[in-house]
C-alpha cells in the first residue's frame, strides 16, 4: 500500500514515514518528564525509546516551546544535518530558547508559508493560533499526496481549518488533535463541520506521577480513553501506526499494548519513573540562606515592570510571593500601584527551588504554573488575564503583539490578491469579526470574483462588496494602484 505511514510517538508526537521523508512533530521521550518533573505522557511511552530507527528524520517540526512539546534533552542531541522546524511567532524567545540548549539548524516557517522538505513535491506549513497571547501552532504536512493537519496543543478556528482544506485541494486525510475534556465540544465540532477522512485524537494523555503533585490525576478527567467524535477516530497508543494511501488505510498495532487498561496503568507507571523524579528533586535543592534570593527576585521584577506600560495599566495590583525555604519569605510586588500599601490581590504560595529554576533562567514562569508546583490564591474580583500574560511571556516584543491585537482597528483594511489582481478591502467580516487577512479566500463565482470568509462560508463580490449568499453588512472593496 503506497502512502505515508504515521505513528504516534506518545502525548501529541507523531512520525511520518515515506520512501523519501521522514518527520517527527513534537516528539517527548527523554528521561525526567516535564516542568520540573510534573508532567509525563500519558500512557507511558518509554519502551519506544529502543525502537530502532523510530527517532531517525531528516525534520523535527516542533510547535512551541512549552516542554512536554520542545524536548530539550532530545533535540540537542539530534545528529548533525538535522533540521529543526519552529512557526515564526511575534518574538524570538522560542527559537532563543532552543538555541540556548545548543539545538542547531533552526528553520522558522511563518504562517501559511509553505516549507519543501524534498524535491518530490511534499511540504509543510505552520498555522499559529490567530491571538498572540497563546504562542501555539499547527503543522500542515502534505506527503506522497496525503494531508495531515497535526494541531499539537493549538486551538484552530473553522476557518483556519477550512483554509488548510483550500490550501491541500480538498478534505483533510487525516486530522490529529487534543480531544480532551475541557476541549472535546469544540473539537467535535469542529471535526463535524470539516469533515476530515480520519481523526487522531488525543486525549490530554499527561499525568502527574510525583507523590507530591498525585492529588491532581484525582481531577483530570480527561486521563482516560477519548470520546466519540464524529468522523472515522483512530485511537493510537505509542508504537501504533497508521499507513494512509489516497483512498483507503491500514492499522499496524504495538503489540506492547495487548490487554491494556487505562484505570490500571497509573500506579505502576508511577513506580517505574520514581528514580527520575527523585533526581529532578536532587537537582534542585533549597537555597541555603544568604543565598540572594530575594535580591535577584527583586531584580527580576525590575526588569518585568519596564517591558510593557501597556500591561501594567491593566494589572495595577499588589501580587504576594509567599516563599518557603531557609532564603525565602513574604515578598510582595507592586504591579502598576502606586507603592501604596494596596492589599495583595493574587498571592503565589512557592517553595525556593522551583523560585529559583525561574530567576536562573533555568524555566519560565508558564513551566512554573504548568508544574503546579506553585498554590495560587486571588482574591474574588481579581482579573489576572494580564498579569499571567507578562508573566508567561516576560517578552517586549511578545507583549507589544498583543497591545497591538487588542487595539485593532474595526475599520482597517488589508490587501489580497488573486492571480495578478490586488484588492483593498475590510480587514473584519462585518458578519463576525473574522480576520480576513488569514480566514479567507478569493474564488470564482458566477458574479465574478467572490472573497469567501471561510468562518462561514460567506461570500462578498469584489465588485460591488455585497454579500451574496446571505444577509450581511456588505465589505468595503477597492482596487489598489
């Protein structure tokens, strides 16, 4: 059977397999989980980690630097030759990061522009979330003429979905995405509106297996098998592949998972990754007193305080670190307050060493909240939208995207071509506010030509600006010189 072959490599990894490419998306194998030893896949991957030839590509696509997806460990030990594809996002953390580990030969790809990875025809592309405030992609893969849209962790709205229809020709082959709990109603749908041939789900497979952090596998509903979603699902284990030709596709099961149980996997699993734990433990001791902590601490938000006027406007509040350990103790931060004494609104309950991973660079404050390694209490009117965004990003230029997002102009307008003809027209459907610089196409229609908002299906004459199959405020439409 001609056809990529694709294989999950546990969490949201995958592998595609052709005569002439091979591709791993997101691959997350190395020993010590994730955000300081919190998170693992979920089911356990760790037999792959001997297959032969399994992590063997000519790419490695990963989709943002959150770590159960940018496996440090493994991508700067990838041989030489090996590149490294990352979605070109507002600022340059992700690939900073990545260099820093000594990852080499990085390829950012921007949005909708199409990667080739041989002289055969096949390529790929990357579709980041349309907010700034998320730094999340898909990648769009075409090989030996089959599609597959591997949405990672990212939230794609149905007409970035639908644009990855338009740009491969046709119906998805395959969609692979996190169907989890707390997404499964949009994913399924969105999987009911694009209709794809076959879907990936995965569901939310990370687990926490420190004794420590267990109490909150009691809430994660969504460690357990996917629910049912309205297209043909595959549901893969690690080591499960899948061979896609044109029309038809085959199964290829691990046999490592033959009388496998989702309720009885856990404990032994935390058994057998409790070494790996223990040294994420040792790596990271208790500052000893007089260690500076608190001074660097106080230089950190000195810097924080000066990347964005913008997002201290919208915080202005007083937020409490309360630090536990032999250098730690109560320190409170005056986010866009006047130093008035304000009573803290957020405080953040942290041991010193997982402080200290942040201060030394060593992780990010988002890896922070992720590990949940941290108690966060607020008070009720509390809105820490902005003050979670400096924290997570502690980027200039990450932060001035979205100022810029948020201060959009509903009258701006935006150019789009269609062969060698230009046309100015409305930035935002007047239907729904949808980007139209990214959510939309230019077709023929018996009118002449048509821009297609893709949310809906709404289409405009490049004419007139009237919308044509539905009511609708009309576009406003010019020819560029």
């Amino acid at each position: 059977m001609l056809g990529p072959l694709i294989s999950s490599t546990g969490h949201a990894g995958l592998r595609l397999q052709t005569q002439n490419l091979r591709v791993l998306c997101d691959p997350w194998v190395s020993p010590g989980g994730a955000y300081l030893g919190a998170w693992f896949p979920f089911p356990d991957n760790s037999h792959l980690r001997a297959v032969p030839g399994l992590w063997d590509a000519e790419w490695v696509a990963v989709s943002s630097a959150h770590l159960d997806h940018m496996d440090l460990a493994f991508l700067s030990a990838l041989s030489d030759g090996v590149r490294v594809v990352i979605p070109e996002y507002p600022s340059s953390a992700f690939r900073d990061r990545l260099c820093a580990a000594g990852v080499k030969e990085i390829v950012e790809v921007a949005a909708w522009e199409r990667l080739p990875l041989n002289d055969r025809g096949d390529w790929l592309t990357a579709i980041p979330e349309q907010s700034p405030a998320d730094h999340r992609a898909a990648f769009l893969i075409v090989a030996d003429g089959v599609s597959v849209l591997h949405c990672n962790d990212a939230q794609l709205s149905l007409s970035q979905t639908r644009r990855a229809m338009v740009e491969v020709g046709g119906p998805l082959d395959l969609i692979a995405l996190d169907a989890s709990e707390p997404r499964f109603r949009a994913v399924k749908r969105l999987v009911r509106s694009v209709k794809p041939r076959l879907v990936m789900p995965y569901a939310g497979p990370a687990c926490f297996l420190d004794p420590t952090l267990a109490q909150h596998n009691q809430h994660n509903q969504h460690i357990c098998e996917p629910g049912e979603l309205p297209a043909e699902t595959l549901r893969m284990f690690p080591g499960d592949s899948v061979r896609i030709a044109p029309t038809t596709h085959d199964v290829i099961r691990d046999p490592h998972w033959e009388g496998f149980a989702y309720s009885k996997h856990l404990d032994a699993y935390a058994s057998s990754r409790a070494q790996e734990i223990a040294e994420v433990w040792a790596a990271h001791p208790d500052p000893g007193a007089g260690s500076g902590l608190a001074a660097r601490f106080k230089e950190h938000f000195v810097r924080l305080r000066r990347l964005s006027p913008y997002f201290l406007e919208r915080i202005t509040m007083t937020v409490r670190f309360d630090v536990s350990g032999a250098d730690g103790g109560v320190w409170d931060v005056d986010l866009g307050t006047p130093h008035s004494q304000q009573a803290p609104q957020y405080t953040f309950g942290v041991e010193s060493r997982w402080l200290d991973a942040v201060l030394s660079g060593e992780i990010q404050w988002e890896d922070l909240f992720l590990s949940r390694r941290l108690l966060i209490e607020h008070t009720p009117d509390a809105d820490g939208t902005y003050l979670f965004g400096l924290l997570k990003h502690a980027d200039a230029e990450a932060l001035r995207a979205i100022e810029d997002y948020d201060k959009r102009d509903p009258n701006a307008t935006v150019t789009l071509s269609s062969g060698d003809r230009a046309f100015e027209v409305t930035r935002y459907c007047p239907h729904s506010g949808e980007d139209l610089a990214e959510g939309a196409v230019i077709d023929e229609a018996p009118e002449g030509l048509v821009l297609r908002c893709l949310a809906h299906n709404f289409d405009f004459s490049l004419t007139t600006g009237l919308c044509l199959n539905a009511r609708c405020e009309p576009i406003s439409v010019a020819a560029p010189a």
